[in-house]
C-alpha cells in the first residue's frame, strides 16, 4: 500500500502506529499537506469468513476514527494541518496463482 499512496503522490507519514488504545496501519498526507489518510490494511486468505473489507465492522470503523484523533493529538509531525481527514481500508485476497489482489476502498468509514 506504500507504494501505490506514493505513486499517487502522498507521502508517508507513519507506518504501525501503536499505542494503548490500538494501532493504525498506515498514515499518508497528500503532497500538500491539505488530505491526511488513514489506512486499514485487512487480509483474509480465504473466502470463509467473508471478505476484507467486512471485517472492518461499525465498532472497528468507530475505532479507528478514535484512533486517527489520537494521533492527530499525539504523532502529527509539526506543520500538517489538514483540511480534510479519510480512512481507506485496503482489502487484500490471494488472486490467481497466488498473487495478493488489493482492493482500496476510499473514505471506507
């Protein structure tokens, strides 16, 4: 997912953030500085307990949003003042011969 977010011109601001209340996976900024994403990387190696994207259920979704306003409070590098916040959720499946398909679902919760 880093390199797609940096192909698309964002820049990496955090990877695996953590603290007491849960982790973020992925944190970017636009090039401008003006979109701050926060990224929830979901993998299932298989159909059975329905797709990635699923997994990130009404709780979760409010998790994260908790999270990303932690951080906001906490890890922002000094000078990122967003206008406008987002939480993708990339859903990662094994695609044919074994190569992972990722599906990004911008603005996910």
């Amino acid at each position: 997912m880093v390199r797609f977010y940096e192909s698309s011109g964002f820049v990496v601001l955090d990877r695996n953030w953590r603290c007491p209340d849960g982790e973020l996976d992925l944190v970017v900024a636009d090039g401008a500085g003006k979109l701050l994403v926060f990224c929830e990387v979901k993998t299932r190696t298989s159909p059975s307990f329905g797709s990635p994207g699923e997994a990130v259920t009404p709780a979760k979704a409010r998790r994260l949003r908790r999270l990303a306003g932690r951080w906001m409070a906490e890890a922002r590098p000094s000078g990122c003042s967003p206008s406008a916040l987002r939480v993708d959720v990339a859903a990662v499946r094994p695609g044919p011969g074994g190569k992972a398909v990722v599906e990004l679902i911008e603005n996910a919760c």
